[in-house]
C-alpha cells in the first residue's frame, strides 16, 4: 500500500517535471519568436535607412543638376555680353 502511495507520488513528482519543462520549452519558443521580431524589425529600421539614404542621394543629384542649369545659364549670359562686346 505504502509503496503504491509512493509509487503514485514520484509519477505526479515525474509529470510536474514534465510541465516544468514543457513550460520552459514555451518560454524559450516566446522568446525565440521575440527576438525573431526584433531582427525583423532592426532589418526593417535598416530598411527605411536605406530608402532615406537613397532620397538624400537623389535630392543630392536633383541640387548637381540645379546647380548645372545655373552655370549654364550664367555661361550663356557672359557669351552673351562677350557677343555684344565683340560687335
């Protein structure tokens, strides 16, 4: 009888271990999906850096093409005036 007790005893003692770790097994997992979500969002973080990065290479080259157009015009003037001089 007393064995039986005993024996019933380490089966529940056995099955509490078991839930232990069932449950240690959840929380890794948890915090497995919680860092996949941080990665995703530091890539995704990485990502909006990038497209900014690209937008300021872009205004970047629009302000080149600005400036370009600007000398060229002030070229024009002075061949302009140099022409006037000239005849």
């Amino acid at each position: 009888m007393q064995a039986d007790a005993l024996t019933m005893q380490a089966d529940a003692l056995t099955l509490q271990a078991d839930a232990l770790t069932l449950q240690a097994d959840a929380l890794t997992l948890q915090a497995d999906a919680l860092t996949l979500q941080a990665d995703v969002l530091t890539l995704q973080a990485d990502a909006l850096t990038l497209q900014a990065d690209a937008l300021t290479l872009q205004a970047d080259a629009l302000t080149l093409q600005a400036d370009a157009l600007t000398l060229s015009c002030i070229a024009k003037f002075n061949l302009l005036r140099i022409n006037e001089m000239l005849y």
